[in-house]
C-alpha cells in the first residue's frame, strides 16, 4: 500500500506541481516524495579535496 501511495504522490501530485513551483521548491518537493516513500539504502559522499569516495561512511578504492 505504501508503495501505491508514494507512486500516486509522486506521479500525479511531484511531477505536475513542478512546472508550477518556483523551481528550487518543486525539485526539493520532488525528491522529498522519492527520500520519504524510498528510502535510499546506501548512503554516498565524496570528500572532493581529498578525492575519496565513502560509502556509508567507510573509505572505498576506486579499483583504476
């Protein structure tokens, strides 16, 4: 059920209400709806001076 009420929100609420919403809002609201009803379940980052990728915290190689 969760998964037909986060596809109607998303689908028929996110998508239209973007051409409407100034847009920094509608994309915010658009990824709200996808973050709230699919939950990522890895979370990346990048520390960009060093040039290292984590994943859920943890240091990964990039295996070049």
């Amino acid at each position: 059920m969760k998964n037909w009420v986060g596809k109607f929100i998303h689908n028929c609420i996110a998508h239209p209400l973007m051409c409407f919403l100034p847009k920094k809002w509608g994309e915010s609201f658009h990824d709200w709806t996808i973050e709230k009803f699919w939950p990522p379940k890895h979370r990346i980052t990048w520390d960009h001076k060093q040039d290292i990728i984590y994943l859920d915290g943890q240091a990964t190689g990039r295996e070049e």
